[in-house]
C-alpha cells in the first residue's frame, strides 16, 4: 500500500478503477530508473538515494503519465530497501530535550534572533562535547537511514507491486466487498480461516459455482477504520491467489457511491504472492477468552475450525471445544455493525441440531439473542472461560472425571457412612474424607453425585470447587 495521495484513479459513469499498469515499455522502463536509484545509493542516506526521482517524474509526465505513479513506486521500493540508522555522535532525543531546556532558562522561550539561537546552541553543544555543526546536524536529521542493500526485485516485480497496491490503497474507501472465488476445497477452507483470522466482518455463501464472501468495508465502520482497512488490504493478494476470482465493491466518493470491479482476466497485472497471515484475534476480548478457556478445562480448543455451511452459507465460528468425542462451538459477538448483526442472527437462527454457544457482550445484547436455538451466554465487557464453563460442563460431561462403573445410591451411602455432612466444603476436602474410605480421586464425583451431592464448578482446581447438597 501507498499513501492514498499518491492513487491515481479513473471515474467514468458512476464506475472507479485505479490505474492498473502493464510491465512494459516505459512504465518498466520508470520501474527500472527507480530500482537504480536505490542500486546506487548504497552507503549514502534514502534521501540522497532517491534525489533523481525529479527526472523520472519529468519522464513519466512527458510520456502521458501521472508522476504520482514515480512516487508510489519510489515509496515501495524504499519500504523494501533494507536500511539502517545514521549513527550521529549525539543521540538525537537527547539533542532535543538539551536545547528546548536551554532555551527556556537563558531566553525563557524561543530564540527569536540568529544571535540567540547561536548562544543556546554553543552551550548544549559544550555541555555535549560535540560541535555545533554536529548538533545542528542531528536537529535538522534526526531519523535519516542508510541504504544498506536494494530491493531484490526487478522493474517488472515492482510494476506489479504498484498494482496491487493501487487496488489496496483505493479499498480503505470500500463500503462493501463482494468477492466470489472457485477453486480447490482446501484453498476455499484457507482463504475463509484468513477471512476469520483477520477479524473481518463477513457472510459466506455457497453460490454453486464458488464461494461468494461479502465483507463490510472500512467505510462502513464507526471506528477501527484505519487498523480494518489495513486487515482488508492484507486479504486481496489470497483472493488472486485463487483459481477463478472477480472482486466488486462500492467505493465512497466524494458526492456520491462509485463502483469498482476486477476479475482474474488481469490477474497477470498483479505479483505471485501470498503472505503468511498473523495471528489476529477479532478483539481482545477474544484474544483473553482464548487463553481463559485454554485453562479452564482439560478440552481440545480449536481456534476457527472446520467451517459449518447452514442453509447455503458457510460460518466458520470462532472456536471448537471438543472434549470425550463431544464438540460444541463457540460464537463471539464483539464489534459489528447493524447490517453485519442481522445477517449473523439469520445465520445463527438457521444452524440447529449442533452445540453451538453464543456468547454476547451485554452492551450490544439484543432480544433477537433470546430466540437463538443455542445457548447464549451474556458478558460484560471481558468473556472468560469460567462464563461458559457450566454450559460446556452440561454439554461435554464433567471434564476431568472419567465416569467409569455407575455407583448405586446403596453404595455411595455406605462409603459416606459416619463422615461428616460434606454440603459446602471444597471438593478437595471431600476427597481426602473419600479417601480414608478407599475411594480413588477419579470415582470420588461418582460417589458424591449418587449420593445426592452436586459438584459447582468453578474452576479445575478441587480447592475451588464446592460439594452442593441437591434441593
């Protein structure tokens, strides 16, 4: 991506398209000059590096060109330029903080005079031991970088680069995304984990012919613009990775709503490439419910699992709990929007005969929740696994405990015989009395539930969980 000052588009009845560029002729041949610059500039400032792109901007205006294309394309050959720091012989925080202070005790301000600005420099220059071309030197440059080695890409690479980019940059105005794909079942299931994974806001649909995802855009959201608009970016180079791809989207203009449309026809404009996708949790709250519910239970946790298709659509939620061949899913609603809220409801509406938890911030709850054939758990601001622990409990069995042989009612009161009424102590106090008696700590819960006992768990912990007597 570049900054969105440099996108160069084209409007044309209601319809918006970057300039997407072949790499040839004498657009290669700008590609090329920049990359030189940069070949040339080892040893010598980014700065310095780059101070003939004035020419190859002349060139691409006197070629019909839009210099803005040199400028994009010299931002991404710098950001893939490895660099180092100038090494000053004054650290430059320290520089700054030495004058502003000196400033202010001999002039209680801002020099205003040559004369002035020359005292107060000589004095932090002294106390610093350097000169005061040095100082000045690191005021004026503080963060300059020295070209270490140039991209290693051709001029053809960054043309492609360019174009990518260029499709990125103008996406952080998307309304809306619609993007259908066909190609293999494993890359379908790899491009909706990346979609998951990178917090996006979707619907899936199974078209027949592919997969049709819509995603809300960046425009659509309230916050999270910048940070949303950038995960989007992220998602393009997986959709041209795909076997068969056509991207359509609503772009905000400046008056009105422009429309914007791509297939695999141009795939050839665009690099071969396919970054690894980080580990990006929808929100904290996912993220802290994640390491929550990894502790809370002796589960399998599958972070988006196998994806479910109800009634056409797909979902992939957000976790797995699998326990003794058991599963249930989890489903987090965090941030959204109105529209992304109604079309999860009518997809969770939808999804019957499978354990599916919906857990739901109470700031966003809503009574639509209440009608879900699932069960909702509500939760204030942070979701922890000791929220959905009873559900989980009912659903799986009693984590931890292997049931084994049924104990009679008979038999449990026997083995309690003459020990003390064990209602409200901690289920680690209730083994030890179980013990004195011979009973195995993995048949203790068996005895105690036969008995008329109830376990409340809170937690793994014995300590932490308490032997109720049942009403």
């Amino acid at each position: 991506m570049f900054p969105s000052n440099l996108l160069v588009v084209r409007v044309w009845r209601g319809r918006v398209r970057p300039l997407l560029l072949k790499p040839s002729g004498i657009v290669l041949a700008l590609a090329e000059g920049v990359l030189d610059l940069l070949r040339g500039g080892v040893g010598r400032t980014l700065e310095e590096a780059l101070d003939g792109l004035d020419e190859l901007e002349e060139a691409a205006l006197g070629a019909g060109l839009d210099m803005r294309v040199v400028r994009a394309m010299a931002h991404l050959a710098s950001r893939m330029t490895a660099v180092e720091p100038v090494k000053h012989k004054v650290d430059p925080v320290k520089a700054r903080l030495e004058v502003f202070r000196s400033a202010a005790a001999v002039l209680g301000g801002w020099a205003l005079s040559e004369e002035e600005r020359r005292t107060v420099l000589e004095r932090v220059a002294f106390r610093l031991g350097c000169s005061v071309d040095d100082l000045e030197e690191v005021l004026w440059r503080p963060e300059e970088e020295i070209v270490k080695r140039p991209p290693a890409i051709d001029g053809a690479g960054l043309v492609r680069r360019y174009n990518l980019s260029a499709v990125q940059t103008m996406l952080f105005r998307a309304q809306r995304l619609v993007v259908d794909v066909r190609t293999t079942g494993l890359k379908a299931k790899r491009l909706l984990w990346t979609v998951k994974r990178m917090g996006l806001l979707y619907v899936a649909d199974d078209t027949g012919w592919g997969i049709r995802l819509t995603v809300d855009g960046p425009a659509s959201l309230l916050k999270q613009t910048r940070r949303y608009g950038t995960r989007l970016a992220k998602l393009i180079p997986y959709i041209i990775a795909m076997e068969r791809w056509r991207i359509r989207a609503d772009i905000l203009g400046k008056r009105r709503s422009l429309f914007f449309t791509l297939d695999d026809s141009s795939r050839d404009l665009f690099p071969d490439l396919l970054p690894e996708v980080e580990e990006v949790f929808d929100s904290e709250v996912e993220r802290e419910f994640y390491k929550s519910l990894v502790k809370t239970g002796p589960w399998r946790v599958v972070r988006e699992p196998e994806p479910l298709v109800v009634d056409g659509r797909i979902m992939v939620p957000d976790f797995l709990v699998e326990y003794g061949g058991k599963k249930v899913y989890i489903e987090i609603v965090g941030f959204w929007t109105r529209e992304y809220l109604e079309r999860k409801l009518a997809k969770l509406s939808k999804l019957k005969d499978v354990g599916m938890i919906v857990a739901v911030d109470r700031r966003l709850a809503c009574s639509s929740f209440k009608d879900l054939p699932h069960s909702v758990v509500v939760f204030n601001g942070r979701l922890r696994g000791v929220d959905v622990y009873p559900v989980l409990k009912e659903a799986l069995g009693s984590p931890g405990i292997s049931r084994g042989e049924e104990v009679s009612r008979e038999e449990a009161e026997q083995l309690l015989e003459g020990l003390p009424d064990l209602d409200g102590v901690s289920l680690a106090e209730a083994v030890k009395f179980l013990a004195s008696r011979g009973v195995s700590e993995d048949k203790v819960v068996r005895v105690l539930e036969a008995a008329g006992y109830r376990i409340q768990w809170l937690g793994l912990d014995p300590r932490s969980c308490v032997v109720k007597r049942m009403d």
